[in-house]
C-alpha cells in the first residue's frame, strides 16, 4: 500500500515484498520501473534475468543480483548485474507511472501541496484527473480521514486512473468520476464543502466561479496552466471572488556531482603569469611521480540538460463577504 491508512502498520522498510505487491525496481537515478511481483514473473533488462520468486520474503530495499550472478545471503556480488527493490511512494511513482497526459513532476507537485495547506482531514476536488501524478500526493497529504474527488471528461483515462488507484491501495482516498467540469461545473452536493480546489483544464476560468461555490470560507484554488495567457484570463475572473492571487514558475536546476582533479591555486597562479621554471613532483610510496598542483575534490556542475518550464501555478484564496450565502452568490453570478 503506498499510503499507510492504519498508524499501527508496519514501516515498508519493515515490510517484506509478497505476491501481488507493486515494486519499484531501481536500475539507476533515471531509469526505475513499477513491476506487479508474480510467482512465476521475470524481469529482463541490461543488467540480466531476475526472478519475481527471489524477491519474494526480501524486505523493500533490498538489492537483489540477477540470476547470472550469486548475491547470497550476506549480498556479496559474485558476477552478473543488479537492482534494488523500492517500495511505491507518490513521488517514485510520479517517475514511473503510465503517461497518458502530461503531469506534474515533484517540484511542482511539493508548491501545491504546500499552497493548498492540506492536512490530513481535508477535503480536496480536482479536475483533470489525467494520469493521476498529483491525485497520488493530495491524497497521502490528507489520509488518513480526508478524501480527493478527482473528475475527468475522458471516460477511458478515469477508468485507468481508477485502476492504478486500486492497484496502490488508494481507494478509501480517492474518488474518481467522469464529469464535463468547465461545461457543467463540479457536482452541487460538494457545494461549500471542499477545503481546496485544484485545476488542470485548457481553460479553467471557466470553472472558477464552480470552484468558488465549492470551497468553504478562506478555503485555496490553485490552477495550472503552461501558457501566461490562460494565467491572465484566469486571474480577471479570480478577482470577483478570491483574494491573495499570487503566480508562480517552477525551475528546477540539477547538479552533478562528481570526485575530479581540482588544481591549486599555485598551479592557477602560474597559468596566469606564464609557466614556473621546474614544477614541484613528490614521490609516493610506490616510487610514482605525482603533480603536486593537483589534488582530489568533490565537483559539482549544473547538469547539460535542464528541464526548464512546465507550467505556472495560481493560487487564491477564497473570499469572506461576512457570509457563505453572500460569498456563493459572488461567486455564481462571476
């Protein structure tokens, strides 16, 4: 289960993997995968052939040799390639998940989770379900007694959300239901009821003043949009019934870091003035010459590649205007 419902459950790192139990096998910091463990299930990849029944009674974490190789009890590695064996969580889950519309990554994810001021106990709606990134996070943020009502238009892409749901134990949290919500708005029966409101919709200034009625007093909307054009229209109609607007953009800056030869600030000196008459060598122990100008250090670069803009997050606040039959009728008349 990826989102723990009873205090009393065990830790996963206490846990050992069974039959049936969804595992994300780490092959590298950009390569993992979601595997649903089967007594009779392999998995091939670069680094060999691994059994599913060699991982079962193996507690989450584990690093587990393939079967060209002997691990062992005491994990020594006699040949052959290896990986790890991760217990889901919605952020290893975010990384693994089936793309059926582009979703939102940690950084994002971790803003809206933080804006929203959810707690366990919250009642969130969301609309677009898509491909279920973000409905993962909200509802490990408001289990145990909370509940996420998530809506899309597209029948086929809530039935798969629904499954992956399921498959993650994530049922009693999340409600899943096709619904046209900037044709019709969300359902009247969460009217005043949701402690937040998020959007994922090609136009979500149509379903703002629905969201307005929705949240209680003082309550968040949060919408997502990639374009400035959608944010702008979005925050002409905010204003009527939402206070504290504020946009963000999320750009997230990788390193690498890595051991490499560092030089002096001798040996940089003399770059600068030309080369010194004899360069000081020391000897080691084993008689190898070695350039004294250099030591040994940890590097740390920027990464080549950057993933740069995926989209703007607005969030407001709903207003109080003395009453919540006066604040909803704002909100509907928008």
């Amino acid at each position: 289960m990826m989102v723990p419902l009873d205090p009393s459950d065990k830790p996963t790192s206490q846990r050992r993997i069974a039959e049936g139990d969804t595992v994300v096998v780490y092959e590298r910091h950009d390569s993992m995968r979601a595997v649903t463990v089967t007594a009779g299930g392999v998995l091939q990849n670069r680094f060999g052939v691994f059994r599913h029944a060699d991982w079962l009674g193996r507690y989450f974490g584990s690093k587990v040799f393939s079967s060209g190789g002997v691990g062992g009890k005491c994990g020594r590695k006699a040949g052959g390639g290896f990986v790890h064996l991760l217990a889901p969580t919605p952020e290893l889950w975010t990384l693994v998940l089936s793309h059926r519309t582009q979703i939102l990554y940690i950084a994002d994810i971790s803003l809206v989770v933080a804006y929203l001021e959810l707690v366990p106990g919250c009642v969130v709606l969301e609309s677009g379900t898509g491909s279920g990134s973000l409905t993962t996070s909200l509802a490990r943020a408001v289990a145990p007694q909370g509940r996420v009502y998530t809506f899309d238009f597209h029948d086929q892409r809530a039935a798969s959300a629904r499954e992956d749901f399921e498959k993650n134990g994530l049922s009693s949290l999340i409600t899943v239901a096709v619904r046209d919500i900037q044709g019709a708005g969300f359902p009247e029966e969460h009217s005043g009821a949701a402690d937040a409101v998020f959007l994922d919709l090609p136009q979500p200034w149509l379903a703002i003043p629905s969201a307005g009625t929705m949240l209680r007093q003082d309550g968040v909307l949060c919408s997502f949009s990639p374009c400035i054009e959608q944010v702008q229209r979005s925050c002409e109609v905010m204003r009527s019934c939402f206070t504290d607007i504020r946009t963000f953009e999320i750009l997230l800056r990788t390193y690498d870091v890595h051991e490499g030869a560092l030089k002096s600030a001798a040996a940089n000196e003399a770059a600068n003035v030309g080369s010194i008459p004899e360069k000081k060598r020391k000897i080691r122990s084993g008689g190898e010459a070695f350039d004294s100008t250099q030591t040994s250090s940890i590097m740390a670069r920027p990464c080549s590649i950057a993933r740069g803009h995926t989209g703007y997050l607005t969030f407001a606040r709903r207003s109080v205007h003395g009453t919540q039959t006066v604040a909803t009728e704002s909100c509907s008349t928008s």
